[in-house]
C-alpha cells in the first residue's frame, strides 16, 4: 500500500460503453493495489435515479419513530437500524466502546421467504411510504448491474482468466443502506463517531454521498484524507473478500465518518457480494495462496451478531 494525501479517480467509461478495458482494467489494479479508495465517473447509473434515493432517505428518516420502528431490524437484517444500536466492536483500528452515530433503514435481496438452509435469506420490511419500495428496489437493480461489471473488470485488473467466481454473483448477497447521520456535539468525546473506523467486510461497496462530507480514508502512515463529495461520482472501495479473492491485490482499507459540520448528513452505500454460501479462497492466476478459504455466510454470522443489537439478542 502507498502513502496518500488524495482520493484517485476511476473512469468507467470504456468498461460501460463496451470498449476497450486494457487501460482502465490497469487503471484499477493501480488504484486499488495502492490506495483501496477511488471515485468512480461515467459509470451509467441515471443522476435521476440517484437522486430519488436520497429523497426516498429523507423521506424514511422523517417518519415519526414509532413507525420506523415498526419495522425495526429483524435476524434477517432487513429493516430499521435505529441510531445508537450497533458497535464495530470488531474493529483493530481503534478502541471502539460508544455505538455509532447514525441511523438507516436496510434493504437486502428480496426473497420470498426466508430459507433456513440460507443465512439471511427473506422478504424485505418495509414502511408505509408511497412509492419507497419501488425507489429502492430500481436504485438496487442498476447498482446490482454496475457492481456485476466492476468485479468482472476486478478479474481483469488482477489477471484472473477463469471467471467462474462470478456464478456466486448471480444470486448475489446485496445490501442498501440509507443512512442518516445526525450533526456531532461540537464537543463530542474523540471515540465518538458516526461510523467507527472499520473496513468493509464484503466485495465491493459503492457508495453516494450527499453535499456535507464526512467520510475519511485512513493511509498506512495512519493519517485520515478526506473523501468530499464529487458530483455525480460513487466512491467505491473494495471489502475484505474481494482482498481475500485478490490474494492481497486488491487493498481493503480502513475508514470512517465524522459529522463535525452542523449539518445532517445522508449517504447511501450499496454493497455488493456474492452468495452467502460461496467459499472464499484466493483466485486461481493470483499466485501462492496467501489466506486460507472462508465461508462467507459463517464470517457474516460472526460480524454481525458482534455489532448489532438484533443480531446478539437470542
């Protein structure tokens, strides 16, 4: 990993309008073999539909809280996250003992029902709120499309040949988050964060943030560099399997958010992994295998009862 004062930027184009991707497929082995964090442009996703996210957020989070709770996170994860119920206790960045700062409604794929030989499988839990449903369900469809390319132009970046680990992205494991993150004190304790310092533990996070900023990537000298919103771009980071997939190619770094600004702040992170039932192992052409193979549904159990409320509580 390379020291780093700046976010790169990461041009979709080629990729999107089914180019040529030699360049940018070497573009993103660059960036996120160096740094793990990139703005993301001219990736196709509609500025309309973008924006209708972040209203259907505002929208959500405006409701009186005894309907948000109604629909209150369930085992499945789908649901309302109320603000001061989950912990990155996990993290070995920092010494995390306050819940985060934040508050969001969940979204993952829709199932009819929940299977139990399928971790997290289920029907999703939503608010009485005209037109959020099929807000959320086409914003997730496109990302659900963008993430699909991207990690079919990660295999390029990292000259894996056999793309047979995109099958467990068929019946993908998604997750949209719409947060909201109220104003910090001004006086807040320094272990007081919106988001905890924490790296993503998934494939691909590609995330869109509203005007107020927030967002900081820690370099490997330990420094935090902001992340400020650019107009239409995602910021795209690489989780911790796609890391483990790479055979430590692709970076996996460490971030959080701190809302000094006075103002509210809304972001709208979209996750993109594979099936829960895929085995996770450095991919064959990566080179002597550097980790050992994981199941991703039994890494997630362990995550998540450790952080969440509704996840500990059985």
């Amino acid at each position: 990993m390379t020291e780093f004062t700046e976010i790169p930027v990461l041009d979709l184009a080629p990729l999107i309008a089914g180019e040529d991707t030699t360049a940018v497929a070497r573009a993103f082995a660059k960036t996120y073999g160096e740094t793990g964090f990139a703005y993301v442009i001219n990736h196709g996703i509609d500025p309309a539909l973008r924006g209708s996210i972040f209203e259907a957020s505002r929208q959500f989070h405006a409701l009186p809280q005894d309907a948000k709770q109604a629909i209150a996170l369930d085992r499945n994860h789908r649901g309302y996250i109320a603000i001061n119920t989950s912990t990155d206790v996990n993290s070995d960045l920092a010494e995390v003992t306050k819940p985060n700062q934040s508050a969001s409604f969940m979204m993952m794929r829709e199932d009819a029902a929940a299977d139990p030989d399928v971790y997290l499988s289920g029907p999703n839990r939503w608010p009485d709120l005209p037109g959020f449903r099929d807000v959320c369900e086409s914003y997730a469809q496109a990302m659900t499309g963008l993430g699909r390319k991207m990690m079919g132009l990660a295999l390029d970046a990292i000259g894996v040949e056999d793309r047979s680990i995109l099958n467990a992205f068929d019946v993908p494991t998604l997750w949209l988050r719409l947060l909201h993150y109220p104003p910090q004190p001004a006086q807040a304790p320094d272990d007081l964060y919106g988001s905890a310092p924490h790296k993503d533990f998934g494939c691909l996070t590609l995330l869109a943030q509203d005007d107020v900023g927030g967002l900081q990537v820690q370099t490997p000298a330990g420094n935090w560099v902001d992340a400020p919103p650019m107009e239409d771009a995602f910021v795209v980071n690489v989780g911790d399997m796609l890391h483990r997939m790479s055979n430590g190619k692709l970076l996996s770094t460490p971030h959080r958010v701190i809302n000094t600004t006075g103002k509210e702040r809304y972001s709208v992170p979209f996750f993109f992994d594979p099936h829960v039932s895929t085995d996770i192992a450095p991919l064959p052409g990566t080179g002597t295998p550097l980790f050992e193979v994981l199941n991703f549904a039994i890494f997630l159990k362990g995550e998540l009862e450790a952080a969440y409320d509704a996840h500990s509580m059985s």
